[in-house]
C-alpha cells in the first residue's frame, strides 16, 4: 500500500550563488555548493536582543543593595504598610485566578 498526498507541498525557492569568478551559479551547475539560510522574524530578534541584555544586567543590584543597607542603619527606611498590603493581595489573587 502506498500513501501519497498525505503531508502538504513544502515551498522552495531556487537559490543561486556566485562563485569565485563573479559569475551566477545556478543548481544544474554541479560545481555550485547549496546556499543555507535562515530568516528570523522580528519577534526572534526582539527575544535575542532582551537575551542579550538580560546576560549583561546582574542579578543583584549592588548599589541599591548598599543605599538600603545604609537606610534601614541610619533608621531612615520607611515601609508603606498600604503599599506593602497591596503587592500582598496582587500576589495572593494572581496565585489564585486560573484562565
């Protein structure tokens, strides 16, 4: 039993390439090399740019780590109850809605 027509048509364009004298080197000419190339959408570029930016950003923020440690020392440090309370209960809820 044979089955055909089961996957679709892929799409294929015809690449040509130059050789070394300059000249275009279609795919019946057996002394061309087949070209690879990749395209990447945008949303691919705009993920490996965040990446990159995110690989060079460290972890812990060393200066607003020090500026705290000097703020809770001096007694300056303020926390917001009410602002505190409501981070609490956007976490809470976001843990509890299920789409």
């Amino acid at each position: 039993m044979k089955l055909t027509g089961i996957f679709p048509p892929i799409k294929t364009e015809k690449v040509q390439s130059k050789n070394a004298e300059g000249s275009v080197a279609s795919k019946a000419d057996s002394t061309a090399l087949p070209t690879d190339r990749v395209v990447l959408s945008a949303g691919s570029l705009e993920a490996q740019k965040i990446r990159d930016i995110l690989e060079q950003t460290p972890e812990v923020r060393a200066d607003r780590v020090q500026a705290l440690k000097e703020e809770l020392a001096r007694g300056e440090y303020q926390v917001d109850p009410y602002q505190l309370a409501g981070k609490m209960m956007g976490s809470l809820l976001s843990e509890t809605v299920v789409e």
